[in-house]
C-alpha cells in the first residue's frame, strides 16, 4: 500500500492540532517560494520542524495540503466579500467596497493568493467550483441591485465575471506582476467604468471601409529566413508549444521537446539554454500573433467603440484558434514571472495609446487611460476563459459578446428607475 492511499487522520489532541497548523503553515511558505511543482513533502516537513511519517498521519499526499490551503484562501476571501455585499449602500458604494475588499484581501494574503492562482494547473476541479461559487455570490449581489432598479438589463453571469476581470487585473497589474498598491485613481476608474461605462454618447463617427478580418495564428510565427538553422529552431518551438500546452511546462521534458521536433537532444542547447527560455520565446510569440491578430481585424475603423467591438470580437476567436496555447501565458504567470510582465505591459501600452486617442477625440469618456486598458483586458481574458477555453464552444455565443459589448459601452447603472432596455 502506498502512503497516498493509506487513511490520515484528524489530530485529536491540541499538539496534534497544533502540529496540523504547522504543516500547513510550512506549505504555505514553501509553495508560495517556488511552485506547486518545485514544493515537496521533505521540504514542507523540514520547515515545520516534524518527521516525514507525521505528514503522512494527517494529509495524503503534496496534492492533500494544496488543496486545503487553496479551500481556506477560498473561502476566505468569500467571507470577506460576502460582509461587503451585504454592507449598506447604492451600487457605486459597494462596487468600490467590493474592490477594496479584494485588493485588501490579496495584499494580507499574498502567499494564499500565489497558491489559489496556480491551481487551475493542479486541480481544475476545484478551480472551478471556487469561480462558480463567486460568480453566483455576484450574481446575487447584481440580481438584489435590478430588483431595486439600480442595474440595467444585463446578462447576469457576463456582469459577474466583468467584476471579477476588473478586480483580477488590476490586482496583476499593481500588487501580483508589479510590487505595490492598487494607486486610489485606478480603483475610481474602474468602478467608474463599471457604473457608466466608457460612451460618451457622441454619435460614432463615420469610419473608411472597414478592412478587418483577421488571419488564422495556430503555429508559430515562421521565421525569416528559412536557413537549416532557423527551421530546427522553429520545429523546437512548434514541439514546445504542442507539449505545454497538453501537458504543461512542469510535466514536459527537454527530451520530449526534441523527439518531437526530431533533433537531438543537444541540438536543442544551441538554440535556447533552458525550457524556461523556450516558454519565453513561445509567450513573445503569442503576444506577437495575438496584436497583429487585433491589427487586422480593426483596420479602416476609426472611432474607438468600433475598435473596441472589433478588437474584442478578434481576441475572442484567437483564444478559440488558441485554446490550448493560451494556457502557455497562463502558466508563464507562475515559471517566468518576468516574461510574464512583458505580455500584459507589452498589450497594455499600445491598448493605452489607443484608448488616449478615443478620449482625445470626444468617443469615450476621459479615465486613467492604464487603469481602463487592464480592466478591459480583464474582461475579455475571463469571459474568454469562460465560453471558450473552459466550456471549449466552437465560437463565443453573439449574445455574450452582445452583453460584453454592452456593459463595456454602456456599463451596469440603470439611467431610470426601472430600465430594461435590450443590448445594442
């Protein structure tokens, strides 16, 4: 019988309680040092201080006290958000508390948070059922805020998952990929945005023939030129991306990467000096095909609630062309923190640019230019994740996108007492 499959057991003393909490304690410290991957049992059992064979009395396995550390910084950060829903005020009240309770929550308990992020890679089940547990905890929230008349006519679950993109990326962008706080002027933008959208209600303008469409980016950029050399380096690429994105960085070997590709083994050395370094080139590449992707499918348009329609309709079919490389940048989040960092800020700098622009020009509503970028990057990457790469539909329903489209124009304050109005 393996130590996994023997039965652990509840500590019924308070030293055999107090020995639990250590061990637990010892995980949090040593997962949120490295990765799930990199953790093992001997190292949490030698920073709390106890034998191996006493681990075993109370979890499982490495997999065991994961996943109860992932359950308490679940349900934690639930009991905070439920105390304030439930607090009194108008919709821009809570909206603001929900945010600053998040942002609080993550900044007290950054080593739960490191831990809870990674375990769409460990055990997506309980992935899930902690996002399905906030989007219904929000959907509640949205649905007492329409009865009184506060909330326009929106999908509920599209409004849900538009929260919890907002607070997600403004959380990565200040406290998680950049040390610091979540700058007071942000957190106003967003709930800004949240309650008005971004429309000013200037009639759009007219655009020249709009000559979007956006090319299919399922491979890897090819290289230019094709010698022998960059071709081997370009098979190695292709190889790295099937492997992680089936399997995943941790659990792809070097040798599995060049009996793909059909090189040797120190063939691989002369092109990249590590997997890591691969990963690195792989998520550039994304980020690559992912912008000319969203250049051409807003070519000839001109006023920016146009683009924004049509760039997020081209970033909904590239995670759908995508689905299982999209998770290469995902997991990058926890192997190469700083390659990481690169894609949002490289995405975000030019989506700033643009929507500078669009408020220059009288089309949108003058916000914190950065702020907006990461919450509308926030919305499409979790209502991406959520019709797309997790449901694996062939295509984004057209109402999703036609709520989307709607909240991010017109956001979720009903104008009268009792609004109803459709998507437009």
């Amino acid at each position: 019988m393996t130590r996994a499959a023997k039965k652990t057991r509840a500590p019924s003393t308070a030293r055999g309680l107090a020995t639990r909490e250590r061990l637990l304690a010892a995980a949090q410290e040593v997962f949120a040092e490295g990765s799930y991957h990199e953790a093992s049992v001997s190292a949490i059992c030698r920073r709390a201080g106890v034998a191996l064979g006493t681990f075993y009395q109370y979890f499982a396995d490495k997999e065991a006290i994961f996943s109860e550390l992932v359950a308490r910084a679940s349900m934690a950060l639930q009991v905070e958000l439920t105390r304030a829903l439930h607090a009194e005020g108008d919709l821009r009240a809570q909206l603001d508390r929900i945010l600053t309770t998040f942002f609080a929550f993550i900044r007290h308990h950054r080593a739960s948070y490191r831990i809870f992020r990674e375990v769409e890679f460990i055990n997506k089940r309980m992935h899930h059922r902690f996002y399905d547990g906030l989007i219904a905890l929000l959907r509640e929230f949205l649905a007492e805020h329409r009865r009184r008349g506060q909330v326009r006519a929106l999908d509920p679950e599209v409004a849900a998952l538009a929260l919890i993109g907002v607070a997600y990326f403004l959380t990565l962008r200040w406290l998680i990929l950049g040390p610091g706080e979540v700058p007071e002027s942000a957190r106003h933008t967003a709930v800004e945005f949240l309650m008005s959208g971004i429309d000013t209600g200037r009639p759009l303008a007219s655009s020249p023939q709009h000559l979007g469409g956006a090319p299919s980016f399922s491979e890897v950029t090819p290289p230019s030129p094709a010698t022998r050399g960059a071709l081997s380096r370009q098979r190695l690429l292709q190889a790295a991306r099937a492997c992680f994105s089936r399997k995943g960085f941790y659990a792809t070997s070097i040798a599995e990467i060049t009996r793909r590709a059909g090189v040797s083994l120190g063939a691989f050395y002369l092109y990249f000096s590590s997997k890591t370094e691969i990963l690195d080139e792989l998520v550039r590449d994304l980020n690559a095909q992912l912008r000319r992707n969203a250049r051409a499918a807003i070519a000839g348009l001109t006023d920016r609630r146009e683009i924004e329609r049509e760039g997020f309709r081209a970033f909904f079919r590239f995670i759908r062309q995508n689905r299982e490389a999209y998770r290469i940048v995902r997991e990058a989040e926890f192997v190469s923190p700083s390659v990481a960092r690169w894609y949002f800020e490289r995405l975000a700098h030019g989506y700033v640019r643009g929507l500078q622009e669009g408020m220059r020009r009288g089309e949108i509503r003058p916000l914190d230019a950065e702020a907006l970028a990461y919450c509308l990057m926030g919305i499409g990457h979790f209502v991406g994740l959520r019709w797309v790469v997790w449901s694996k539909r062939s295509s984004l329903p057209k109402r999703v996108l036609q709520h989307v489209m709607d909240l991010i124009l017109h956001g979720l304050k009903a104008h009268s007492p009792r609004e109803e109005g459709s998507p437009s």
